[in-house]
C-alpha cells in the first residue's frame, strides 16, 4: 500500500476523523489528508504540536523513562493522537471530540510500522 492509501485508509476508517499528516519535528509535513474542514487551522495546529512533542520527547529522554511512542492530546473539540514513526518524523491524527478515539489510535498503532518502514 502507498504512504497516501495508508494514510487514507487510516482517516476514512475512523468515526469523526478530519485529517491526518505525517510531520517532521521541525513542524514541516510531509503528507496529508484531510476530509473536513475546521473553524481552525489544522496544519498551524501539528506545527505547535511539533514543538510540544520535541519538548516531550527531550523530556522523555532526561529523566531515562524510554523512549516515546504515543502523544495524545483532547481539547473541548478535538482528539489529537500522535504516535512517533522515527527519529525524524511522527504521524498526527486529528479528530473531532464526539469521535471512535480508541479505533483511531488503533489504527495508528497499527500502520505505524508500515509507514516508518516506507519512509526509511
């Protein structure tokens, strides 16, 4: 499967899904898809989310807990669910509040061996 079926495959089977990108840690994408619009600026959204996970990771890091796999961040009108892919990238899925979030991270979990091997 191509890195944008995946992906495809991955926000068209989840309730409530509005995009998914994979992104590096300096906050530029490097594929999206996105099925719905927002009242708010979803590539601006993974760009900050970029920024907290290398703080998150760092942290990870410094006090010696492993290394991170899964972010996930809820607000009162979305579910983010990122998971690391490599050393470089992360993949990010962006949901609405009301959506399946355990099928989302699921899925996530799921391809993400398949997209860190596609992007090596």
């Amino acid at each position: 499967m191509s890195l944008r079926d995946t992906l495809r495959n991955i926000v068209e089977n989840v309730d409530g899904a509005l995009a998914v990108m994979i992104m590096a840690y300096d906050g530029i994408p490097v594929d999206e898809i996105c099925i719905e619009q927002t009242e708010f600026d979803m590539q601006l959204l993974s760009v900050e989310y970029a920024t907290v996970l290398k703080e998150i990771r760092r942290s990870v890091e410094v006090i010696k807990a492993g290394d991170m796999e899964e972010v996930s961040i809820t607000t009162d009108q979305t579910c983010v669910a990122i998971r690391v892919l490599n050393e470089e990238l992360f993949i990010v899925l962006i949901m609405k509040r009301d959506c399946n979030f355990g099928k989302g991270r699921y899925l996530l979990r799921l391809r993400s061996y398949e997209l860190a091997e596609e992007l090596a």
